[in-house]
C-alpha cells in the first residue's frame, strides 16, 4: 500500500492563512510612531549632564591617576593648575615635565582655585612657574591642599592630604 499525502486544499477552500501571518503595514507604522513618541519623550526630559560636575570628575580622575603614578615610579608628579586649566607634570631629567596631552581647559563660565593649609615657605618654588602647585610625593610627603571647581554659585571641593584624595559634594 502506498503512502498517500495528505489532501491538498485550493486557496479558495478553508481561510486565507496570509492573511493572519504577521502584523499589516498599518500595525508596524503605528507600533512604531508610538516607540518614536515614547523615546522623543525620554530625551526630551532627560537633563542635560551638568559640565561642572563633568569636569570636577575629569579634575578627580587626573588628580588620582597623577598621585597613583608618583606612588608607582617613585617619583615626584604634580598638578599644575590656573584658573582655567590644569595639566599633569611628573619629575624627569632635574625638570618638571608636562604629561603629553593630558592638559585640560575648562568651558566656559568654570572656574579653578586652590588653597595650601601650608603654603610652601621656599621662594624658589614661588618664583618659577614650572612648578606644580600640587606635588604628590611618593614618599607620603604630599602638603595639604584644597581645589574648588566653581560654576556660577555652586562649587565642588578636592582636598588632597598625603592619605589620599578626598571628595567633598558640591556645595550652593
């Protein structure tokens, strides 16, 4: 006995199964009207990121990253800072040398000051430019000092002792 395949249905027998496969251009074109509402909803409420605290952030990372890298090469690094711009110098050859590309502008409207709890009493280190008026000594002889970012009236405060970088939130 031979095998029989199954009956065969003509498309004008039984329903049109194209018909229910699948969503229809209109359901597609609406699904996706709402995913673009939704989302232009989401973005436009989202607040844009704050550029002080992006760029206290940024001042936080190179501070560590500086003090990390004097504690590792065992030599001197610093930060050497203006009221719009910072850069990372390290200790080479008898001079201090800026770190190639890693010093930063700030945008407008920031602005950077700093305080010593000990101002150096040297008057070479005042006279000359070159050096960083924040060293972090590998040997843990790092002074205190404190570094403000301000925008307009709120301010975000660094305080760098020889244990460590500390964060203070910002402050109105």
């Amino acid at each position: 006995m031979a095998a029989s395949s199954p009956p065969r249905l003509s498309h004008r027998q039984g329903p049109d199964r194209r018909a229910s496969a699948g969503f229809s251009l209109i359901e597609m074109l609406v699904a996706l009207a709402i995913v673009g509402v939704a989302s232009s909803l989401i973005v436009l409420t989202a607040r844009p990121a704050d550029p002080a605290r992006v760029e206290f952030q940024r001042l936080i990372q190179t501070a560590e990253v500086t003090a990390e890298r004097a504690r590792i090469s065992g030599t001197p690094a610093g930060l050497r800072l203006s009221a719009d711009r910072y850069e990372p110098v390290i200790w080479q050859a008898g001079d201090w040398q800026a770190v190639p590309r890693q010093a930063r502008s700030f945008p407008g409207g920031l602005t950077l000051a700093w305080t010593e709890a000990r101002p150096a009493r040297r008057s070479l280190e005042a006279a000359d430019p070159d050096v960083p008026q924040i060293i972090f000594d590998p040997l843990g002889h790092t002074r205190e000092a404190q570094l403000s970012l301000s925008a307009g009236s709120t301010r975000h405060t660094l305080t760098v002792t020889a244990e460590g970088i500390h964060v203070d939130g910002p402050r109105r």
